[in-house]
C-alpha cells in the first residue's frame, strides 16, 4: 500500500510541475518592444563611408557616383567588397 501511495505521490507532482511550467510560460512570455535608435543613413552617409572605405586601399570614388542612387551606390560598394572577399 505504501508503494502504491508514494508512487501516486511522485505521479501528482509530476502533473503538477507540468502544469506549472506550462503556467509560468504562458506568463512570462516576452511582451518587450525593441526600438531602433540608430539613426537612418542618408545617401551623402553611404557615400562617406564608402570613400572611407575606399581610401584604405587607395582608390577613389568613381566620377558619376553624384548621379547614382542611393542603391547604385550601395550595389558598386557592395561589388567592391566582394572583389575582395575571402572564401570560406
């Protein structure tokens, strides 16, 4: 009888600690806002960096770069670099 009684015992606190669990996570779920506090680049920022960038290898900016879009700018960047890329 005494198994039977511990065994029930082990049985309920296990139902139990499920339950609880389950509780506490429906609870503790993560509500948090995140919020951007960087500020948006501009096209004249890309182009900053991306000379920046270029001058440490000792090269220019192309000539038409004032008649690109901002994602002209970003798309040549982005070729430059990849010119670059180490595989793997």
């Amino acid at each position: 009888m005494t198994k039977k009684i511990l065994l029930a015992g082990v049985l309920l606190a296990a139902v139990c600690a499920g339950a609880g669990a389950a509780v506490y996570a429906a609870l503790a779920e993560d509500t948090a806002v995140s919020v951007d506090t960087q500020p948006k680049l501009t096209r004249e920022d890309y182009i900053a960096l991306w000379q920046e960038d270029l001058a440490e290898s000792g090269k220019e900016l192309p000539a038409d770069v004032d008649s690109m879009s901002t994602q002209e700018i970003l798309d040549a960047w982005g070729r430059e670099l990849g010119k670059h890329a180490q595989p793997g």
